[in-house]
C-alpha cells in the first residue's frame, strides 16, 4: 500500500481522517500523513499515529493516494494549483476529494490531473459529524475504475458505511451529492417550520420533535435536535456541525445548474434565503439548520432560543 496523504481537517475531516488512520495503524502500514490549514487541529490525529506535515506539496510529493476534505471549490482548486506546480511528478498519483463541490470544477480537476498522469476520484459524503465520528457515512465514489478500486478498500468500512459507485465519470457523484442536498436543505428548512408551528400553537417542541424522530426517522429527528439544543447556533468559540456557508455553496451549486436545464427550485429558494437572512444576523458561527433562527424571528419569536448562544 502507497503512503495515504490527508488534507483537511474541519468537522468532517478530523472524524474521517481518524477512522482512516486506525484503519492504517491496525493494518500495520505507514501512517497517514495529514495537513490542514490549521495544524493545531492535527493533535488527536498525531496522537492516534499519524504524520504531521504543513507542506502540501510535501504531502503530494511523499503520497501514492492523498484525500482532501475542504470547505469549497475555491479551496480544492488551490490545493490542486500547488499539485500541478510541483516539480514533482504526478505520475501514477490518486487525488481523492471528500468535499462537496460543483460538477465543473471536478470536470477541471480530472482534466488538469490527467494532464499529469495522476487520477482524480470524487467522493463526496451523506451524513454529518456524528455520522463521520462512527465512521458510518455514505460516499458516492466516481472516477477512473483503476483507481477508484484502489481507494475503496480505504473508504468501505474504514470511514463509511456504504459506497455508491457512480462509474467512471466523476462529475456524476458531485452531481449526486449537489441533488443530495436538495432534500437535506428543505428537510432542514421543514423541520424548522414544523418546530416554529409547534412552539406558537403551544403544541411544544418535545411532542413534536418525538413524532419527527418516530415518524420520519433519524435523520429528520437529528435535524430537529440541532434546534431543541441550540446547536444551530453554536457558542462562538465553536465550530457548527455543517457550517450555514457550506449549505448556501450547495443550495447555490444546485440553483445555478436548475437554472442551466430550465428545472425550478422554489423550496430551495426559499430555504436558501432563510439561511442567508440567518448568516446576515447570527453570523458565520451557525448551523445549517439556522433558517431556524430566521423563521422563529418571522413569528415574533426571538433568533436565539433557550439552548442556543443568546447573541
Ligand atoms: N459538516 C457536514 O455535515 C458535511 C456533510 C457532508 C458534506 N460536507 C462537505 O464537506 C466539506 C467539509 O465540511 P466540514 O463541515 O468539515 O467543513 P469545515 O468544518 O468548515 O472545515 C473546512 C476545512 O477546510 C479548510 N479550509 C477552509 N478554508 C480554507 C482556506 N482558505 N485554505 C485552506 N484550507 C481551508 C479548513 O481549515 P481550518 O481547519 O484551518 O479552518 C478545514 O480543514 C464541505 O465541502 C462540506 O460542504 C459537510
């Protein structure tokens, strides 16, 4: 097995790259050989074995497989700028991406690697930061068979649960994440509404968070405790689960390619200016879930609950 290089280490990427490296360890192969902006983040990954080194290009240079998980495309396209500007050669090299990105800018990348011998293979996640910590997500895996069987022996079991292979076209799993993500952010946007409705017609949100969690299953009951625990509103010195930013990228990714095939989106729209309105009072410091805060201040309610941060 070649040396496993990682790049990111945000909510997701700590909880993955940590299954990855006990995986390895357990394995007896070289450690895993991680980044991030934030180095500091690193500790517990350093503690579980893994090899600290805050130079990406080191980390390509040194690696036969290197995983990224980043906030967004911006981001994924400079790794990949400081890839393609190495010395090094690329040959034979696997670039396996865990962020959710816009399908162009996977076409870009599988071109851009290609032109350097080396492959690109998207793998964006289904599932949140607990979901990550149990290493229980879904992948939806797309690139080059050769190397998307090398790299699923390290997702399968290892980080998730399940992987849907979308063949060989990349741009097929980034579309299946982006599509994805149209029912994650409007089920957000219903559960919100269903514990605002609650609250107001004095139903309360206990009963009704059981029933979400009952009748609608894990998933949606998740979402609804992201509200009755404030954790929509995180403390500031926190960082959310899945940032407001990152789900206003997705619901943009998944507008902008609607508007392209004439496809409308209004429950998207709806929740995605909700989330906007939230970002523009609470702050980058907030949930997805916030359009929460947005719909309990367009029902006379306070932004904040009793759980959440207060300011
Ligand atoms: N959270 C979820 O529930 C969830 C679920 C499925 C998919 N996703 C997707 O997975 C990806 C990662 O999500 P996340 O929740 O882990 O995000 P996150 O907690 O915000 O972490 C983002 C990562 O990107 C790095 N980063 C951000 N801006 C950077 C910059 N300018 N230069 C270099 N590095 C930068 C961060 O570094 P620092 O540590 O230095 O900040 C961190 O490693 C996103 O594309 C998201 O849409 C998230």
């Amino acid at each position: 097995m070649p040396q496993i290089g990682w790049y990111g280490l945000g909510s997701m990427g700590l909880a993955m790259a940590s299954n990855l490296q006990r995986h390895l360890a357990m394995k007896k192969a070289l450690g895993l050989m991680y980044s991030n902006r934030t180095m500091a983040r690193g500790s517990p990954l350093q503690a579980l074995g893994a090899i600290a080194e805050p130079n990406f290009e080191k980390v390509v240079s040194q690696c036969g497989i290197i995983f990224t998980m980043v906030s967004n495309d911006s981001v994924l396209q400079s790794l990949l700028s400081t890839a393609m500007s190495s010395s090094q050669s690329l040959k034979d090299k696997i670039f396996v991406d865990c962020s959710t990105v816009h399908p162009e800018t996977v076409r870009s990348a599988v071109s851009q690697l290609k032109s350097k011998d080396a492959s690109y293979v998207a793998a964006p996640v289904f599932g949140g930061n607990p979901i990550a910590v149990d290493g229980k997500l879904v992948f939806a895996i797309g690139g080059p068979k050769s190397a998307t069987e090398a790299v699923k022996p390290l997702i399968q079991d290892v980080m998730g649960r399940r992987v849907i292979d979308c063949g060989e076209d990349a741009t097929k799993s980034s579309l299946l994440k982006i599509a994805g993500n149209i029912v994650t952010v409007n089920m957000m946007e219903a559960v919100g509404e269903a514990q605002v409705f609650a609250e107001k017609t004095g139903l309360g949100t206990g009963p009704m968070e059981e029933l979400i969690g009952e009748a609608f299953g894990p998933v949606a009951g998740g979402y609804s405790k992201r509200l009755t625990t404030g954790a929509y509103a995180p403390p500031l010195d926190s960082r959310p689960g899945f940032g407001v930013s990152l789900a206003i990228k997705d619901a943009r990714h998944a507008m902008s390619m609607a508007q392209e095939q004439g496809v409308e989106l209004p429950g998207l729209e709806i929740a995605r200016a909700n989330m906007e309105a939230a970002r523009e009072y609470g702050g980058e410091c907030l949930d997805s879930s916030a359009m929460y805060g947005t719909l309990r201040q367009k029902a006379g309610l306070e932004f904040w609950n009793d759980k959440s941060r207060r300011e």
